[in-house]
C-alpha cells in the first residue's frame, strides 16, 4: 500500500517536472522569436486609394475642320476648352456660320467651372459669343486672344457683362478640382497656348494648334522643358491635334516667308502689290509691313475682319507699325502703284471677301487690272481648293500677276508636321492617346504615328462628334454619346435653320418653284378665278406656255374634282394638287420642282 502512495507521488513529480520543462522551452523559443523578428506595427494595414476617372466629351473638332470645342469632367466639374466656329460647305445655302450644339453643356450648366482658350483663330473662338447669350461663364486666355475676343463681343454687345480673365503662358488657373496650366506653342498667331490640365484623376495635355519652330518670326520658341516636365511627372491623356499628320517631315520656319517676300517685293518693284493672307496671322502681315518699310512702300488694309484683328493687334502691342506708314484705303488713288502695298482678306476664295470682290469688279474702292502684283499668302483650306482656283482665274484674265503657287514660299503652315508630331509625343510620352483636329484621314495618321512610337492601339482612341470616353488610370472606355451638332447662324437666326430648311433651299436651288393660286367659292369650294400658275427656277414661260396651260388644266380638275365631292379640308386638296402636278411634271420634264398650292376663300 504504502509503495504504491510512492509510486503515485514519484509519477506526479515527473509529470509536474516535465510540463514546467515544456513551458519553459516554450517561452525560450517565443523570446528568441521576438528577438530575431522585425518590429511588427499594430496599425491596421492601409491601402492605395484609387484614382477617380476623368470624362472627356467632344462637342466639336473632330471628322471636320473648325468648330473645336472639348468638354472636360471630373469628380463633378466641368471645364470647357475653346469653342470656335466653322464655314458653311457649299451646300449650306445661305447658311453664314456653323457653331457647335451648346445642348449638353446648357443640360450641366452648374457644373460648367470655366473656358479656356488655347489661341485667338475663328476656329477656337467664334462660337463663344453664342455660348454666351446662353450663359455667362468665366473665360481664361492670353492677352492677345482676350483681346480678339473683346473685339468680337462688343459686336455682339456682350463685352460688358462677359467675365474676361486675362492669363501669362506659365500661369495656371484653378477651376474647381481641375488646374488649368498654360503651355507657351508656336503657331501662326501669337500668344498661343497648351493646356495641362492638373486633375484628381491625373494630367490630361491639349496640345491646341501648334508647330515647332526654333527661329518664330515673333516672341520664343516653343516651350519643350514644359512638355518633357510634364511627361516626367506622368501624364494620363494626350489629346493631339492632328490638321497636318499625312505631312511627313517638318513645318518649315517663318524665316522662309521673310526672305520670300523680300524678292517678290523686289521683283515688283514697278506694280502695286496686293497680298491676301488670313485677318488673324498677325505675324505674316508684321512680316510685310517690314518688307514694305524696306522699300519705302504705303501700306493699307481691306477687309472688316483685317482691320479688325490688326487694330487690336497694334493696340496691345503685337504688331509693330512704323509712323506714318499706314494709309486709308480711299487714298490708294493718291499714290502711285510702285508706293503702295494692299493687304486684303480673301486667301480662301470666300465669295464676298475683298479679294474675291477685287476679282468679279466688285469692290468699292479698288480696281484691279494690268500692273498688279498680287500675292495669296495662304494654302487653300481642304475643300476651299476649287473657290481659291476661281479667284485665281478671274484675277488673271484681267491681267493681273498671280502667285499662288507654293514653289514661292509665301505661306507656310502654323500646324505641326509628322516629325513635330511625334517629338512632341515623345516629351508627353502619355499612356493614353486622342488625336483631335482634324478629318477622318487625319486622325487616323496620328493614331498610327502614336502606334509607331510605342503606344498599345487599345490605349489610343478615335473619336466622332458627340463621342465621350472615360478615363481611367487602368483603362480607357467609351461612354454613350453626348447630344452634339452643328447649329447653323443665318443672318440674326441661330438654329431656326435646320436640314428641313436646308433640303427645302437645296431643292429650290435645283429644281426650282411652281405656285398654283386659286380663289374657291367660300359655300361650295368650286373655282371661282385662276388657278393662275407661276413659275420661279423651272422654266422660261414665254418658251413654255403650252406646259404651264396643262398644269392649270390639271389643277382645275383636282380642285373641281374635290368640290363636286365635298371635299373641303384644304390639307387634303393641296396634296392632292401637289401629286397630280408633279406627276404631270415629271412625265413632261423628268424635273421635280417644289409645288406650293395657295388657296383662298371668297
């Protein structure tokens, strides 16, 4: 008994020692674990914030030339980057300026933080004096672009109440959650800009109208340092314009103009010098003042729009005219030709520019013929080539000596070229990459210029008027389309022009107008005079009597035909006046003119 108690006290000591052991082996392991381990924070671990995306909607600019406007959203507001206007095409008729549908952003009006400018061209600005009737939102440009579009809103009485903020290329400009930067670019006016804009979402970079020209005729180089800053930091979207990526090699400098105009003003050294150019290429016309400085020559300006830019131009100190070197027009007669240059508007054939009224013997004040020297210092915009030619031709046959032709090098362009195109997209080197400005055929050179330089075809987006695309620091989409547009300005008209209007014009314009006038008895809808039938653009009535007889004949028997059968709505009558008479036509003719059936009662 006594041995099995010791044997029971021996087994628990045992245990007893060996558990001690095993925690202390335990608590040895734990110390020299946290000895050799690393300090471990209690914080709880935290994790990289997403970035927002970025919205960009295209109101304008693009598959057309002109009319650019972009739309910029982010985490709620929306800033606006130019907003110009485009010509009419040729089947506008009567159309006199084509702006952007302002539809969208009216929709977001409150969310709209600002508009900035990159430059002073009709194509960036034109449209703001519209917007502005709508809504009057803060606008940010240099000094020469505000003072352009001054000018132009004070002909539309807006100056007053317009808020104008005048800005330094390098300044940037806080508009909500969205930084505007100004980049300084070379291009044909000056005082032109990029934009960076500094958003939540990341850099997005405009590069506007530019070129690169390391001798400008005015004012510095462009501003690479920015752009290569800008790609070092890190930028989410480059938007490119795209007007000259089919043109391989490089823009050429502005110093080619000068000494191209100096031999030509040489070489007339016994004419009256005309030269047409741009109202707004500020730089081209200093570049001929010089030259008429040179050989003592007067110098006078034609055109609204020229004088226009050019007085503003001198009054902020962009142009440069010696004393007493500039004369009215109306003295012209009081010099003689070898005395005087011209500058006038009218490079693109426009039909009722000066040049163009100079050509058709139209113009007031100045009469062109043998011993004129006339310069066309402008490459005709796509689709002005067969308006710029007629010009040409008129001028010639009254004897005049043209040069037009580009061999002469008295323009060249403010846009970038293949080579300049992709230096600076090299600089930006962005992830993202929207070619704007510019036709179809021009956007899809520039997306395959940022392919050739490495950009994955996934990360580059084409785009179409109305299209918005999101913007992501991991992906790029495109989103619904936006409501854009074109809204046409007929005289004081903005948008009561339609395509209705328009197919109606064009119709008229072709096929010409038939108007069948009849006077029906109030009581019972017979005949009581006419029809009488004019004709306007159909055919000459003297050679088509026996015609015009048929479709009177026709006409009294549809009108007959609906009283004998009381039919009274005059809905129905005129239609079916209208589809007799045009099949009558049409058999007769193969025409299809417009057919306006007027009726009265009495």
């Amino acid at each position: 008994m006594a041995e099995q108690k010791n044997n029971k006290r021996q087994y628990r000591a045992k245990r007893t020692n060996n558990i001690n052991s095993a925690k202390k082996r335990t608590t040895q392991k734990r110390t020299a674990q946290k000895k050799s381990a690393p300090f471990k924070s209690t914080r709880r671990k935290t994790y990289k914030k997403q970035k927002p995306s970025i919205k960009v909607a295209f109101l304008g600019g693009l598959n057309e030339i002109g009319k650019n406007i972009t739309l910029f959203e982010c985490e709620g507001d929306i800033v606006l980057l130019d907003c110009g206007m485009a010509f009419p095409d040729g089947d506008m008729l009567g159309v006199d300026l084509v702006i952007p549908d302002f539809t969208y952003i009216e929709q977001n009006i409150d969310r709209v933080r600002g508009l900035v400018i990159t430059h002073g061209h009709e194509d960036h600005i034109g449209g703001i004096p519209f917007l502005l009737s709508k809504m009057n939102i803060p606008i940010y440009g240099t000094p020469l672009t505000m003072g352009l579009l001054g000018n132009k809103l004070k002909e539309h009485n807006l100056f007053n109440s317009a808020k104008l903020n005048t800005v330094r290329a390098g300044s940037k400009v806080k508009l909500g959650c969205i930084e505007a930067e100004f980049i300084h670019v070379n291009h044909s006016i000056p005082d032109s800009c990029a934009i960076a804009l500094h958003t939540p979402a990341g850099i997005v970079v405009h590069s506007g109208d530019f070129k690169i020209d390391c001798t400008p005729f005015v004012g510095d180089m462009i501003d690479l340092h920015s752009f290569a800053r800008l790609g070092h930091e890190g930028v989410l979207a480059f938007l490119c314009e795209s007007t000259n990526a089919d043109r391989p090699g490089y823009t050429a400098t502005e110093q080619t103009v000068t000494s191209s105009l100096d031999s030509l003003f040489n070489e007339a050294s016994k004419s009256r010098i005309i030269i047409a150019t741009f109202a707004s290429n500020v730089n081209r016309v200093q570049q001929i003042i010089d030259c008429a400085e040179k050989y003592g020559r007067k110098v006078a300006l034609s055109g609204r729009s020229m004088v226009n830019y050019m007085s503003v131009a001198a009054e902020l100190g962009y142009l440069r005219i010696p004393d007493n070197m500039m004369i009215d027009i109306d003295m012209l007669s009081r010099y003689s030709p070898e005395q005087v240059v011209l500058i006038t508007t009218g490079s693109q054939g426009e039909p009722m520019s000066a040049l163009s009224r100079m050509a058709y013997s139209d113009h007031r004040k100045v009469m062109v013929g043998e011993g004129d020297f006339i310069i066309i210092s402008a490459n005709p915009i796509p689709g002005n080539e067969k308006t710029v030619g007629n010009v040409v031709d008129e001028l010639l046959k009254r004897g005049c000596r043209v040069i037009y032709e580009s061999m002469y090098d008295v323009h060249v362009s403010g846009h970038a070229c293949q080579e300049e195109l992709k230096i600076l997209q090299k600089l930006v080197n962005p992830k993202y990459f929207i070619p704007v400005h510019g036709e179809q055929k021009h956007l899809r050179k520039n997306a395959a210029l940022a392919q050739s330089l490495g950009i994955d075809r996934k990360n580059i987006f084409i785009g179409d008027i109305g299209s918005q695309v999101e913007i992501n620091e991991n992906y790029i989409k495109e989103l619904s389309p936006v409501t854009a547009g074109k809204v046409f300005v007929d005289g004081l008209g903005v948008g009561d022009v339609g395509s209705i209007v328009l197919r109606d014009r064009k119709h008229l314009a072709q096929d010409g107008l038939i108007i069948i006038v009849a006077s029906l008895d109030v009581y019972d809808g017979h005949v009581i005079s006419g029809p009488d039938i004019v004709s306007r653009g159909f055919v000459y009535v003297r050679e088509s009597e026996e015609l015009l007889d048929e479709i009177r004949k026709n006409a009294l028997e549809i009108l007959e035909d609906c009283a004998d059968n009381n039919i009274h709505e005059w809905g129905t009558i005129k239609n079916r006046i209208k589809d007799s008479v045009s099949k009558l036509i049409a058999q007769k003719t193969r025409r299809n003119p417009m057919i306006l059936p007027i009726l009265q009662e009495v």
